[in-house]
C-alpha cells in the first residue's frame, strides 16, 4: 500500500514538474531530460514512471482538469440563490483560471487533440467533467426554483460554447483594458440570458 502512495505522488511531483518546466520553455521545448534536470533526478527516473511522452501528456491533461475544477466545483458556492448563479456565470467567463492553469500551456495541450487519438479522448473526457459540473450546479438551481430551464443539457451545451469561445479569444487583451471588461460583461449577459429565472 505504502509503495503505491509513493509511486502516485511521484508520478504527481514528476506531472507538476513537467507543467512547470512547459510553462517556461513551452510544451514542445520540454522534453525527460530538461524535467529530470528541473527535478535535480535522472532521466531514467521519469521513464520508470512514464514510458512515453504521451504516458506523460494523459497525466498532464488530467493534472489541468483536476486544476480547472477548483473553478467550477468550488463547494462555498451554492446554488441557493440568484446572486450565487450570476457569481458561478461571472467566475467562468474571468482569468481567475489563470491561477490554476498556464494559458499557453493549455492551448498547447489543445493543438495535440489534432495530433494524438489518445490524447484527444482524454481531453474530451475532461471537457465533458467540466460540462456535467456545470449542469449539476443549474439542475441544482432548479430543484432550488431559482430558474425554469427545462433543457438544461442544452442551456449546458450553449453555454460552454460561449465560455470556450469567449475565453479563446479574450486571451489576447489585457485583463486590464476597458474593451476587455467591455467584452466580459456582454459574455456574461447573454450566458445568463439563457436562464428563465424565477
């Protein structure tokens, strides 16, 4: 049991350490070698763990979405009231992802589903983690008759694609700049456009 504790939190500190090495030199540039040198390890050390670079990627893609759920599944948000769904609706559409999640390092990620069959499977998986929680939280404010949506997989599915397209392309203005926030307020007023409120 206690041998595998330890190969689960080295193979963690082994994920970490590749994310941080990417989020310096990029995802491309970081190779076993340059995540061993990080580590002050030996390479051999990392292919004990992970046999290939795409081994290492899964794991990557699953270190993001454990990363990406603190956003979307924080437990002090309840959907018990208006106020809270229009905080989950504002949270998603901000850069505090950014606090959890390299952009550079994500988008890279997102460039391999075109690229690699089995790492485009588990970036779906993880996708569609982000999708179920997101519909579980507006399910709840149903049940708590804050909303009347009766097609909440829909309002699901709609609303993804505007948090993903809109968090695309705000990428490239400083949080900052009053076109920016201009653009998250619209965002965020047709994604809550799609809820009939109570």
């Amino acid at each position: 049991m206690g041998r595998k504790n330890l190969s689960v939190i080295r193979k963690k500190e082994i994920i970490i350490s590749f994310y941080e090495v990417a989020k310096k030199i990029g995802l491309e540039n970081t190779s076993f070698a340059k995540i061993a040198d990080e580590m002050n390890i030996s390479k051999s050390l990392i292919i004990h763990y992970f046999q290939s670079r795409e081994s290492l990627l899964i794991g990557l893609n699953e270190y993001m979405l454990e990363q990406h759920l603190h956003i979307v599944s924080d437990k002090s948000l309840r959907i018990n009231s208006k106020e809270n769904i229009e905080r989950l609706i504002h949270s998603l559409f901000s850069r505090s992802w950014n606090s959890y999640f390299d952009d550079g390092v994500f988008y890279s990620c997102y460039a391999l589903i075109y690229r690699m069959k089995e790492f485009n499977e588990s970036f779906k998986k993880y996708l569609e983690e982000l999708h179920i929680i997101l519909e579980k939280q507006l399910i709840e404010a149903k049940e708590n008759n804050l909303i009347k949506n009766d097609n909440i997989k829909e309002v699901t599915e709609i609303m993804y694609a505007l948090i993903d397209g809109a968090y695309y392309y705000l990428g490239l203005f400083e949080e900052n700049d009053e076109n920016y926030k201009n653009k998250v307020k619209l965002y965020q007023k047709y994604a809550l456009s799609l809820l009939q409120f109570n």
